[in-house]
C-alpha cells in the first residue's frame, strides 16, 4: 500500500467559472488557473502521483504547456489513473477537504463525487468535506479556495 498527500489554492477572480470537483458552481468569481483551475481535482491529482512517487502536478501537467490550456481536470484525474493502473496500483480510499469562505459547497458534495468517478475513481471511496477559514487568510478573505486530499493505493493483484 502507498499513501499520498495533495494540496492545492487558486485565486478567485471575475470572468471564469467556478468548478471543483469537476461541478460547475454558481457563483460572481471562478478559479484562476491554466486549466479550469479545479483546486479539489488538483489536491487528488497530487495525491495520487505523490503516492506512486511520480513527483507532483507540475511534472505531469506543466501550466506553460497549451495541451493544457482550459482542459478539464477530471481528464487530468483520468490520465493519472492510466498512471496510476499502468504502475499496477489502484485507489482504496480518497479524503478530501475542500476550505472556501463562498459559496457553500455542502450542496454539491454529492455531484462532485458522482463527476470525480468519471475519471475512473469510484465514488464510493471518495469522501469529500467542506471547511471555512473562519474569516482568516486569503481563504477567509475570499481571496481563493483551497483543498487537501489523501490516498491510499493498493497493488493490483
């Protein structure tokens, strides 16, 4: 078995869309990023490619490369699980926190999970928890949204 750790922020800004865990959110600001800029997408990315000891994000997915330019991120999750198989491992558990000031998530948890199992991690083992910062931060602030993820792989038998 192998544990992984991902994090991931971005800034919010006017004139994108909101997206995390691959879900559209209906809000005034979206992510700023070179893909969609999913935060939460991004967290797991890094905790699997942490867990197969493949370096992180930035290595598989550089954000001067075009080929990713606006692309979804839960094709970014399906290419890390292409990975992640083809190095004879697969998903047991992913853990999540989602920390976001605004909107409230809560409501979305659920399609986020369902959105997340279409790149290939099922949803019945991908938990997802939504926190504030309690007003501290650029987090608090509602400068940006943040997120953390752990996986634990286990050999494919």
């Amino acid at each position: 078995m192998r544990i992984g750790i991902g994090y991931d922020s971005h800034r919010l800004v006017v004139g994108r869309k909101l997206i995390i865990g691959g879900v559209e959110i209906p809000f005034e600001k979206g992510l700023l990023g070179h893909s969609d800029a999913d935060v939460l997408s991004h967290a797991i990315i890094d905790s699997l490619i942490g867990a197969l000891g493949l370096g992180d994000i930035g290595n598989h997915f550089p954000d001067n490369d075009p080929q990713w330019k606006d692309i979804s991120s839960i094709a970014l999750i399906r290419h890390v699980v292409e990975l992640m198989r083809f190095n004879g491992y697969e998903a047991s558990w992913v853990d999540t926190v989602i920390i976001a000031e605004n909107p409230r998530l809560s409501p979305h948890v659920e399609a986020m999970k369902q959105a997340l199992s279409e790149s290939g991690i099922p949803s019945g083992i991908i938990n997802i928890k939504v926190k504030t910062n309690e007003g501290m931060g650029f987090v608090g602030k509602g400068e940006g949204v943040a997120a953390y993820a752990v996986c634990l792989l286990r050999r494919i038998e």
